[in-house]
C-alpha cells in the first residue's frame, strides 16, 4: 500500500500529471501560448503598416512607369510651339494629329514598318524554334558532352550583347551582309536565354508521364511535341512574348547595320526625323513612338495572363 501510494505521489505520469491537468497550466506550454499570442498581436500591428507601404510601393512604380508614357502620348498631340514652353503644359490646347501627318511624310513610315514586321518575326521564329530544340536536347536527351554544353550556354548569359558587336560586325562586313536582313537577323539569332528558361521548365515536367510516352514508342519528336510541349505553353508563351519585344525594340545593332529604308526597322527610322543642323522635332518623333509602341501593348494584353502563369510555373510545388 504505501509503495504504492509513493509511486503514485512521484511517479512521471501519476500524481504530477494530475497536478498540472487540475491546476496551472504547464509551464513551457503556458510560455508557448504567450509567445503565439505576442506573434499574433504583433502581426495584427503590422497588417495594415504593411498593407498601406504596399499600395504606396505600388503608387510609386505606376507613377515612375506611367508619366513618362503620358507625357510621349500627349507631346505626340501638341503643336510644336506648346512643347518647348515653360513651365511644361500637360495637355494640348488645341490637340492636333499633325505630328502624326508629319511623321509619315518627312520619313517612309510604312517601310520601316514593314522591316520591323520583317526582322521580329524571322529573328522571333528562329530564337523560339532554336530554343525550344536546344532545351529539349539539354534536359531530356542523354548525350556526350551535355553539360558542357550547359555550361556554354550560361556563359552566354553571362556576356553583354555589347561586348561582342565589334567581332560581329566585322565579321558581317567581310561577308558583304551590311544593309540587308541576314546580316541583322543572323547575329541576333542567339538562344541563350530561350534554351536556359524552357530546359528549367522541360525538367520540371513530370517524369512519369515522360517515362510513359516512351513506353508507348514516342520517338524524339514525337514526344516533344504531343506531351513536352502542350504541358509547357504558358512558359513558352512568356518566352515568345519576351522575344518578340526585344526583337521589335532593338535597336544598337540594326543601326550599325541598316544604311537607309530598305532595310532598317522602325526604332532606327524614328532617328532621321531630325533636321540638318540636327535639332529634333519632338512631336512627330513621340508620334512614332506611340504608334510604334501599340503593336507590343496589344499583344501582351491578350497574352499577359499566359505568360504571367509561364513565368512562374514552378515556383509552387504541390
């Protein structure tokens, strides 16, 4: 009897047990739910100061963003006299498309046009077409040599577009390629970054699914384009985009290589609207990039939900 009455008393499950169950909370477990409750108050302060910080972020970006675009769409609708006054006014008074009828006759508006169409899209289908073959190759093919490959890949990641326009044009010029569309397209074919992002997302793929097309005998092209591709269109759709915007606003290189309208793109036209002694006139230039600025708007507009989804595709993992 009284062993078991101390075995009860002092035991780790008995007496103790029962102590803390009837009486005070425990006390680790009381420190616990003070530090839960203090996170708790201490987050529900902080809510709204986050909260009111992220919408003036977002005032602030929008601002840096959107004036400048106001002020090109407005100066495009000044007459030229209102554009140079002081203090600067923010709307024409009276609004005029003069700019607008100056811009296609002082330069073939339409020609540089056509050479913008010309080089995006060849350039755009190249970079897309060789990204994609190059990533697939990379990622789910096994061959000698495929990560050093990779390594060669990110390298070029790693240099300026700059650094090697010297090497280029020169090499361009001794092949007689200056002012013509393969001396601009060729060179900027490169599929650095179309391979790095679609082989990141090709790796991403489920591997069963990969593993059962071949089993059921898809070749190499065959798997690549009945179930490699229709599970990555979001993030080719955001590659394409990317690449169709940069292509469409390059400018450096066409300008070395591009003599007159035969062959340069509209960038490189906006800079002829300038007069002899090389003053510019402003409003027909802000008109051409306005008008030069409505094909890429529209077309991210229809495609900016595919190609949000291809940017973050694999940054949640169920």
């Amino acid at each position: 009897m009284s062993t078991s009455t101390t075995v009860g008393s002092t035991g780790p499950v008995g007496g103790a047990d029962e102590e803390r169950a009837g009486g005070s909370p425990i006390p680790g477990r009381r420190r616990r739910r003070q530090q839960a409750h203090n996170v708790e108050a201490s987050s529900h302060h902080r809510g709204p100061v986050w909260t009111v910080a992220g919408y003036v972020g977002m005032a602030l970006i929008v601002l840096v963003v959107a004036v400048p675009l106001f002020w090109i769409l407005v100066t495009s609708f000044k007459e030229r006299g209102d554009i140079y006054v002081r203090p600067a006014k923010w709307w024409p008074d009276p609004a005029t498309g003069q700019n607008y009828s100056e811009l296609t006759t002082r330069i073939p508006f339409f020609d540089y046009v056509r050479n913008s169409v010309i080089i995006t899209s060849a350039t755009s289908i190249a970079k897309i077409v060789l990204g994609v073959i190059s990533a697939y190759a990379l990622s789910l093919l096994r061959f000698p040599g495929r990560s050093v490959v990779f390594l060669v890949v990110i390298a070029a990641l790693m240099v300026p577009n700059q650094i090697t326009v010297i090497s280029n044009y020169a090499l361009v010029a001794q092949l007689g390629w200056r002012n013509t569309y393969q001396g601009i397209i060729i060179p900027l074919a490169g599929v650095a970054f179309g391979t790095f992002l679609m082989r990141n997302q090709f790796l991403n793929l489920p591997g069963e699914i990969i593993e059962a097309a071949r089993l059921d005998g898809a070749g190499p092209l065959k798997l690549l384009w009945r179930v490699v591709m229709p599970m990555s269109w979001p993030t080719l759709v955001a590659f394409s985009l990317i690449t169709v915007v940069n292509e469409w606003n390059e400018y450096l290189w066409p300008f070395l290589m591009s003599d007159d309208e035969s062959t340069a793109p509209l960038p490189v036209g906006l800079t002829f609207l300038q007069n002899n002694d090389g003053v510019t006139n402003w409003g027909p230039v802000m008109a051409g990039t306005v008008l030069a600025m409505l094909p890429i708007l529209v077309l991210f507009l229809v495609l900016q939900r595919q190609m949000i989804k291809g940017l973050t595709a694999g940054a949640v993992k169920s």
